[in-house]
C-alpha cells in the first residue's frame, strides 16, 4: 500500500485538480475537472525503498539532474 502523506507533504508533491469545460459540437459549455495522471512508485533513497505516489510530470523530472529542491527534501523525510 502506498504511504499515506500528511497535508503539508501532499501539498509539496502533488498537483491539484483543474478545472475547465468541456465544449460539444453544439458549443454547449459544461464543467469538467482535469485531474493530474498520479502512478505509485518505489523510489530508493538513502538505501531505503520508499512507496510514494507521485504524478508523472514530478516522475520525469526525478530523472533529471536538477532534481526539485522541495520534492527531494519531503521524499528524504519519508525515509527517515
């Protein structure tokens, strides 16, 4: 089961939900809601694997370099 996130971690790594319109045909507006494409995935750090869920924009950039600052200090202190 993935690890359950406190408010202020959950803040630091997910996005939240948009919202928009749909638009039909008939250019009847509607409102919908643009969710953010969440995965589980098991991160090792510090030697320690660690279940979060993450969205798959913050996953991409985990492969990076320059890795977000406060996305790397919230995922530390799950290992501890």
């Amino acid at each position: 089961m993935a690890r359950k996130l406190n408010h202020k971690t959950r803040k630091a790594l997910a996005p939240k939900t948009r919202f928009g319109k749909n638009v039909s045909f008939s250019q009847r507006h509607t409102a919908r809601k643009f969710k953010p494409n969440l995965q589980t995935v098991t991160l090792w750090i510090d030697g320690k694997p660690i279940r979060v869920t993450l969205s798959a924009r913050q996953i991409r950039s985990l492969g990076k370099e320059e890795q977000p600052k406060e996305l790397m200090v919230e995922l530390r202190k799950l290992a501890k």
